[in-house]
C-alpha cells in the first residue's frame, strides 16, 4: 500500500497536514465561494472552471454527462439535477490530481495498465491489449478516446494515493479501538414471545352493520379501477422465422459479397511453460534462467510437455491445460514470443524465450497459413446469420403491415391477425398491471393503453422473448367509487386485519407487564397460548433465530441480563423479549486483532471523511488562486437541461 508518511518527503507531510486543516475547518465553517461570476471563454465554448493551467470546457464537460446521462438512463428531466453533482464531482477529482502532483505523487505506466486491464480484462490477455481498435471503439461508446481513458485512470490513481494518504493520517484512539472489539464480539441470547395477529383473527366478528358504518366513514377509500378492453395481435419470431427459406444461391450471394469476413490470418496453436521473472533480481533470474534450460532440457528429451507445464509454469491460467494458449494470431502476443512461436514448425519446441514476464518454453502443436474460408466451411453459420437479419426484417415489416391494416378497420383485428399469421389475444374488461393470457405483466401494454382512447390502435411495440405486438382498445370504463357490496369482502378484510393487529398488541403489552411484575415468561405464554423461542447467543451483526437481524433488538447488548424488551413489532409480528444471558468479549484475542480493527476504523473514518476531503482540497486550491470556478456560466450550461 501507498504510504505517504514513510515514503515521501516532509513537504509531503506538511502539505497534507495543511489539507486536513482545511478539513477540520470546513466542519464548523461554508468557506467562501470562489472568484466572483467572470467567466473564462473559448469563442462559444466557455469555460466552466480552471484548475491549475487547465481549462475545463463547457462542451467537454456537456459531452461526457450526456454519455454518462444515456448509459445510465437517466430520465431527460432528471438531467438538470445530476449535471451539477456530475461537475462538482469532476472539478474535485481534478483538483485532488493537481494537489497529488504538487506534492510530487506519480502514477507509473505500469500503475496505469494495471489498472485498465482490472477496469475491462476482456480487452487484454497475458497483459498486453489484444486489439486496439475493438477497445477504442468500446472507449468510444463511453464517450473518451483512447488518451482520456488513460489520462482519467492517471486520475483515478493518484487520486487514490492521496486518499491513501489521508488514511493514514487518520487517528484510532486506543478506546475507539477497544470499543468497536467488544462491539464485534459481545453476544446475547433472548426468549421470546411472538404475537402474529393471524393468531387473533378469529377474535375479530364484525357484523354487517358495523361494516356497512365503516364503508360509509371511509368511502373514499373504495374505488371500483379504470378497466379496459382490448385486443393485442402477437408476431412470435420463432413462428415467423420458420417461414423463411433461403436458397442455396442466396447464400453463395452473400458468401460473394462478404469474403473479407471469411478472410483468416496466419495463426499458430501453441503451448508454453512460464518461468516467471516479475519482481526478481538479477541474481535471482540467473537461478530462473538454469531452472527454464534444465525444463526445455527434459521436455526435448522427450518428458510429457503438458505435465512439465503443470508442475513448473507460473503462468496459473493455463498451466493445469498443460500451458495450452490455443490458437493465436499476429499482434496477440508480446513481440518476442510472437517471433518466437512463428518461427515453429509444428510440435517443434524452441529455445528459451525472453520476455518482459520471464522465460518462456514454446512448443507449437499446429499452425494454418491465411487463407479464405471456403464456401462449405461457413455455409451453415451464413445461413444462421442471414436468417437472423432476415426474421428481423420480416417482423418489423409484419408487425408495419398488421399496424396499417388496423388503423383502417379496429372492428377486424380477428380477421388480420389470421391474415398476417399473428396470435390474437382477447381481455376483457382488464385492470392496470393486470396479467395478459399468454403473455403474463407486461408493462409496454400498459404503458400504450394508459394514453390511447377506444378504437385507437398503438404503436409496434417491442415486447420480451423476441415478440412483437399491436394493442386496438375497445373500449374504456373509468375508476368510480364502489358500492358497498362490491367491495363488502375487501371492507371486512381489512377490518379483521387492523383489529387483530390492535389485538395483538394489547395482549402482548398485557404480557409485558405481567412478565415485569415477576411472571414466569413460559406460564405467561402458556396463558396466551403462545410458545416462548430461546435463541442461541448472538452478536450484533447476526441474524436471531426466528427474528431476523439483531438489529431489532439490539438493546439485549446494552440492559443487563432478565431485562424485559419490548413490545416491538418485528416482521409483522408483536414480540415481547428477555435479556437471557450475556457473553463478553473474550479480551485475550484483542491484542491479535488490534492492528485488523484499527485499519477497519480508519477505512470507515475515510468513506464518511472523503467528500469532504476532496472538498476541501478544491477550497484550499481556491484560496491560493489555483483554482476557481465561474458560476455564470455553470448556471446557463446547468439551465440548459431544463
């Protein structure tokens, strides 16, 4: 781990001490904001803020929040309501990379490749980037090219040192410490009586009268729902695409016409034994060296290559497959293997090969030269493919045509559907979120009916498991107020509810009070003809038998043994407690775990501490004239997503 107190300088010291203060300032204090409303422009491209010599450009800044805003699908009218925290968190994250520089923190290219291979491992292999097209075209979907996804990762990191760095600034008083070790590992268990209101509910006899008083005193509350009838014609991929025939010409055609596809590099299949270098001396990769020559010694003297890979490659993610790297292309791998295994015939075994990960024994197992995949070779995944796009095209230009078809005649949805080979589904007088036969919830239905009026046809609408579908509405009856015998069941329901809950509560504060005036907690149960659950000892982050998380009753850590909790209501149920017993904290572990609680605390310290760290940072860069931020313009950019 970083560590700025050991490994850097006193300037390193005094800077971050400087920080803190501004922290600790910033607690009791609203520093003043920055530099007035002067705003810094570019032609028509004002600038938001100034960190340092950098300018931040309105249209910079516009660009990633929008790909930020369409990738995580926020709503439009939502946008004006991130897009300041979006910028606040930004000029923060820059500021914290000025601060980190200034204090003479650096990020190695190293630093910055491992962090781009743990952000997307998809896009590299043995630590190298296997095409740097398909990742700049997957940056460019994220808004960034390939140097500001390099650059924001120098951010990332250095932000992350001087983070680190604040971490070890933090304090852990040694009663903090000892406080959060009892808290941890103090344990107590409970008996309990649980008072379900199903258990009361036939104490609950309301009579026709007092439900019809009760109807009345709340009527308001009754509603007969909006109900609609409708009519939804289904295209089911599966069913259109066994429809379609493709000819043996069709697909010579699109073989023609689509060769460089099919168009496949030198490869060579290969296996390798890694003796592994990374982090040695030199001394220490001399020893390496004779290790990899005695290897390549047995496995050309005939030793079973796969095992000698398993039992000596470093490299774990394929030595127990014998060191097998399947079949690799040019550019795949680092240059010095590559030259190497190209240089192969196959099941030939070549000399040690240095790389920067260590040295490598090599053996190809096969090798194709480029070449055009014939026609056979690809016929059956051509035909895989071009019906894809073909049932794609024939259900957008069904569901068009069913579309058309209905807007001229609503009245013959039965007839169309048979025309067009679609499924016709039928519901009558159906409530919102109310299943659909065949098709379950569907939310895309909903959402057209809420806004279409009888005989008015939607949209193609796009519904799940590669179906598409056409709504006609029939006809539409509003929400009203019900009547007292279409909802009598839903009245009397609700009655019996409250009232055994009420019930359930008297009777477990009555057995709360007895229990405190000296009652045995089993006879008490036994009166009500409940059972009482003794749990097992528990600690604060357990779960208690039958209840759930300690958190509801987390007062059995604090009251001392034969304390009555509650009643409390937990998962639905009245639960009257008492404190059985107590387990302290076992004070001969503290010392083996001191140093794990200290840094846990720290790491806590540091999450609630961290904004306003960074904060603070841009604050203090404020007053020294490094920083500002011109509000003028952030208002007109920020009013722009009203």
């Amino acid at each position: 781990m970083f560590n700025v107190f050991r490994s850097r300088d006193k300037f390193v010291r005094i800077t971050l001490g400087a920080i803190l203060t501004v922290v600790a300032v910033t607690m009791v204090i609203t520093l003043i904001p920055g530099f007035g409303t002067t705003t810094g422009s570019n032609g028509e491209d004002p600038v938001l803020a100034q960190i340092g010599g950098e300018k931040i450009y309105a249209s910079k800044v516009q660009q990633n929040f929008q790909t930020i805003g369409r990738n995580a699908q926020i709503q439009p009218e939502l946008m004006q309501v991130y897009f300041p925290q979006y910028f606040e968190s930004m000029v923060q994250r820059k500021a914290a990379r000025y601060q980190a520089e200034q204090m003479g923190l650096t990020v190695t290219d190293d630093e910055v490749l491992t962090g781009l291979m743990s952000a997307d491992p998809q896009f590299f292999q043995n630590g190298q980037l296997v095409s740097k097209e398909q990742f700049q075209a997957f940056l460019a979907q994220q808004g960034l090219t390939l140097d500001e996804a390099i650059d924001d990762m120098k951010t990332d990191l250095l932000v992350r040192k001087l983070t680190n760095a604040m971490l070890e600034a933090i304090v852990v008083t040694p009663k903090e410490a000892q406080d959060e070790f009892n808290r941890k590992y103090q344990k107590a268990k409970i008996q309990y009586i649980a008072f379900p209101a199903a258990k009361f509910v036939d104490e609950v006899k309301p009579t026709d009268q007092e439900l019809q008083q009760i109807f009345n005193a709340n009527r308001s509350n009754y509603t007969v729902p909006a109900k609609t009838s409708f009519q939804v014609l289904v295209l089911e991929q599966d069913k259109v695409e066994s429809t379609i025939n493709l000819t043996d010409q069709q697909l010579r055609a699109a073989y023609a016409s689509s060769l460089d596809n099919f168009r496949m590099p030198e490869r060579v299949h290969v296996r390798h034994i890694l003796i592994s270098t990374e982090g040695k001396s030199d001394a220490e990769k001399k020893t390496l060296k004779a290790k990899a020559e005695d290897v390549l010694k047995q496995a050309k003297s005939g030793a079973d290559f796969a095992a000698l890979a398993k039992k000596y490659s470093d490299d774990k993610a394929n030595a127990e497959k014998g060191g097998d790297l399947d079949w690799v292309v040019k550019g795949q791998m680092v240059p010095e293997f590559e030259a190497a295994a190209f240089a192969l015939k196959p099941n030939d075994i070549g000399g040690v090969v240095t790389t920067q990960f260590g040295y490598h024994i090599i053996q190809a197992l096969g090798r194709e030269p480029a070449r055009v995949k014939p026609f056979e070779e690809v016929k059956d995944g051509l035909a895989v493919d071009l019906r894809k796009q073909a049932v794609v095209d024939k259900m957008q230009m069904l569901g068009d045509q069913i579309h058309a078809a209905l807007e001229k005649n609503p009245s013959g949805a039965a007839e169309i559907a048979k025309q067009y080979g679609a499924e016709l589904i039928s519901v009558p007088n159906a409530t919102a979120g109310q299943a659909i036969p065949t098709l379950g919830n569907s939310p895309e239905i909903d959402g057209a009916l809420a806004s279409m009026k009888p005989n008015e046809i939607s949209q193609v609408l796009t519904l799940p498991a590669d179906r598409l579908a056409v709504v006609v509405l029939n006809s539409r009856a509003p929400a009203r107020p019900a009547e007292f015998s279409e909802v009598a069941d839903q009245v009397k329901q609700n009655f019996i509810t409250t009232k055994s809950q009420e019930i359930a509560a008297a009777k477990a504060k009555e057995a709360a009070d007895k229990i405190r005036a000296g009652e045995d907690i089993e006879k008490v149960a036994k009166s009500y003809k409940l059972d009482v659950t003794t749990t097992n000892f528990f600690a604060r982050d357990d779960a208690v038998d039958g209840l759930g998380s300690a958190a509801y009753v987390a007062d059995a850590f604090t009251k001392p043994e034969g304390t009555i909790l509650g009643p409390a209501l937990i998962q639905g149920r009245q639960i009257v407690s008492k404190v059985a017993g107590k387990q302290e904290a076992d004070q001969s572990k503290f010392e083996a775990e001191r140093a794990d609680i200290i840094m846990r605390l720290k790491q806590q310290k540091a999450q609630e501490r961290n904004p306003l760290f960074l904060d603070s940072i841009f604050h203090k860069l404020e007053v020294e004239g490094k920083a500002k931020i011109y509000p003028d313009a952030m208002a007109r950019v920020s009013a722009s997503y009203k």
